[in-house]
C-alpha cells in the first residue's frame, strides 16, 4: 500500500499496547533509498535548532520507521521513544548513504 507523505503529518501514533505515544511533526527521508527513516514527535522546522536540540530529538523524540507496526488511520509502533532507556544510536546522513 503506498501514501503521501503529507498524509504522515498529524497522524497519531500509539504503542502496541495503546499508550498514546503524540502526533507525527516531521518525516525523515532517505532520498537515495526513497524510505521513510524517522518520525518525530517535535517539529524541526519551527525555528533554528542547536545540534544539541536536534540530537535529543532524534534521539528521544523520534521512532525509526522499523519501529513502526502498522499504519491506517493511526500509527502502531513497538515502544514510546520517551519511555525508552536504552538511547538508539542515530546514522549519520554519512552512514546512511
């Protein structure tokens, strides 16, 4: 099944066991794949972001697409990246590519 990306924004995302986990801000993209990498739960695009900002977004605020179940009406996901102890280490875009 395929979607519009525009459709990803505003969605809201729950957890397998239907915690409210917030509404998609942003979407990642691998271009040279053309995969969806990332949903965030914070925006990017609202103002300039120190790194540091983008890291704990990325980092704490954000579910990487194999993370995500199912997608309809809502978005199911493994677990809330908040509640997470174990901190996911992020690509570089270098490693991505």
């Amino acid at each position: 099944m395929s979607r519009r990306l525009s459709q990803f924004y505003g969605m809201d995302i729950y957890t397998e066991q239907a915690e409210y986990v917030g509404k998609v801000e942003d979407v990642i993209l691998n271009l040279d794949k053309g995969e969806i990498m990332r949903l965030t739960l914070r925006s990017f695009k609202t103002r300039r972001l120190p790194s540091e900002d983008v890291r704990k977004i990325l980092q704490e605020e954000s579910i990487g697409y194999p993370d995500i179940e199912r997608v309809a009406d809502i978005i199911i996901c493994k677990k809330d990246p908040r509640k997470s102890k174990k901190r996911e280490k992020i690509p570089t875009l270098e490693a991505a590519e």
